[in-house]
C-alpha cells in the first residue's frame, strides 16, 4: 500500500493516493506519518484545506506520541503547515511556520523548500526583490541537496511571480 501511494502521487492520481493513506489511517490510527502524508499529497493536489486538516489531525498525534522522532520530523510539520497556510492566503501564520523550519533541526533540502515558499510569500505581499532573493536561495539549497523538483519551481518562480 505505501508502494501504491508512492506511485499515485507520481502519476498525479492524488485522490487514489488519498484514498489509500486514509485506508492505512484506519488500519494504524497511531502512526503519525500518515497525515503528514495525507497533507503533502493534499499540497501536491493543490488542496491546501485538505492539507491543513490533515496537518491539524496529525499534530494532535505528534504531540501525544511519545515514540522517537524522526531528524528533521517536528520541522516537515512546520513546513506542510506554512506550505498549506500559503496556500490558503494566511501569511502571517505562514510565515511563522516556514521561519521555524529555517530555526530548528531540518534537513537542507527542507529547509530549501521553506524558502520557497517564503518567496510566495513575499511575492504575495508585493516584495518582488524579496522574493526573487528567496526565490535564488531555495534554487540553490534544493540543488544542491537533490531536490530538483523544488529547484525547477523556485527557478521559474524567479521568471513569473507566484499569485
């Protein structure tokens, strides 16, 4: 089933992928990772509501599992937070979120990623130089660590400013 969730999401079949996390959910109701799932293929899908319910959710979880972390784990809920509340227009819980992944222990791509979505930010604000210098550092942190997903999305991100 996880194997199935990996290759929905790279056939951009996120509702079958939904489908199957919110399967595994029932089946392992402890298991917090699953709604980080759920809200990072929710954002791949564009649905950030989506994402932020499942973020809520899952955080609820996270905070009354006493079982090891994951390095990095507390910073990817902070991420998928500010990812989804960027989503949804709310910058300045957004901001919060993304600038505690830039704070905490988070692995570089991560936190290449957060800078992306700081550009939106600032470019939702009006702040284009602001966000073009976000823009450049997310590109090369991305880069650098292979993540060239995000490294594409903040280059053209440079060339036509997110709305």
């Amino acid at each position: 089933m996880f194997t199935l969730i990996v290759i929905y999401n790279r056939e951009e079949r996120y509702d079958d992928a939904l489908r199957v996390i919110g399967e595994l959910q029932r089946r392992y109701p402890r298991n917090r990772l699953l709604w980080l799932e759920a809200a990072s293929t929710a954002l791949r899908a564009s649905r950030p509501a989506v994402a932020r319910r499942a973020i809520e959710d899952g955080r609820a979880k996270f905070a009354q599992d006493r079982r090891p972390r994951a390095f990095g784990e507390a910073a990817r809920w902070h991420y998928y937070d500010g990812a989804a509340l960027v989503g949804l227009r709310q910058a300045d819980g957004a901001g919060v979120e993304l600038r505690a992944v830039l704070s905490g222990e988070a692995p570089e791509w991560l936190r290449g990623r957060a800078h992306k979505e700081l550009g939106k930010l600032a470019d939702l604000a009006g702040d284009r130089a602001g966000a073009i210098a976000e823009y450049r550092l997310a590109s090369s942190l991305c880069r650098e660590h292979h993540d060239s997903a995000c490294a594409d999305e903040a280059t053209a991100l440079m060339r036509k400013q997110h709305r």
